[in-house]
C-alpha cells in the first residue's frame, strides 16, 4: 500500500493510505483531489490542520490537528477514528454514537464515504468533511 500526500500545511504534510487503484465509483461520484482540498478550505479556511471530518461508524468529529495531538501517523487523519489513538475502546465502533471508537478505514468494512482522485489517478477512500451538505459529502 503506498501512501499520497492529500493536503499539507506549512506545520506538517499530511498524507493518505492509497486504497484503490481503479475508480470503483460510477459517475461523478469521485472528486479530484483538487476539487477536494478546494472544498475543504471553503469550509474550514486554508490551515488542513482545522479542518474537520466525521468518523463513519461512530459519528465522531475531529481535526487534522486531533489526530496529530494524539500521536497518530499522519496517513490515519480522515482515514481511521481518532480514537484509536487516544485510548477508546471498541464499545462505539459500528453504533453511531458519537464515540470516538475503533474504527481502522483500511480494515475488512470500509466505510469511508469520500472517494479522492490524485494526480496519478489512484483513489483514496476517506471521512466526510464535518457538517457538509455539499456533493464531498456524498
């Protein structure tokens, strides 16, 4: 599995675990990465460590810089719950209860929502953006 830098800030990089090589969405139902980072700074402003997205099995809601600040590896923000990170267990995984939980979007159930095409056209699976009504929340 390799890993794509996603969006990056002047305080750190943050990259994204490759899930797909092929588009495995029909439509227009994926975005170009730069359709993505340009959606993410509508919403949150240019700093990517404010921007903010919800976890796909707990409902959970957290920062580019939650993930930092709990020590987790840069290819796990908007890609796996921060609570893996900060000690939750696994009682909110899969129960949308506003957790943090478990959840690992590479694991066997992919619930990722948002599909990202880079530059190269690989795909990467990640968290919708918190409170998007748009299309990047489809």
């Amino acid at each position: 599995m390799q890993s794509r830098i996603l969006f990056s800030s002047s305080r750190q990089a943050i990259t994204v675990n490759e899930t797909s090589t092929s588009d495995s969405i029909a439509g227009d139902g994926v975005l170009s990465a730069e359709q993505w980072r340009a959606e993410a700074s509508r919403l949150f402003g240019p700093d990517p460590l404010r921007w903010r997205f919800v976890c796909p099995s707990c409902g959970h809601v957290a920062a580019v810089e939650d993930w930092k600040n709990a020590g987790a590896k840069d290819t796990q923000a908007a890609f796996s719950c921060v609570g893996r990170y900060i000690g939750a267990d696994d009682s909110r995984t899969f129960r949308k209860e506003g957790g943090p939980c478990t959840y690992a979007g590479g694991g066997l159930i992919r619930l990722n929502p948002v599909a990202v095409r880079h530059e190269d056209g690989a795909i990467t699976h990640v968290f919708a953006f918190a409170g998007a009504t748009t299309a990047a929340a489809a």
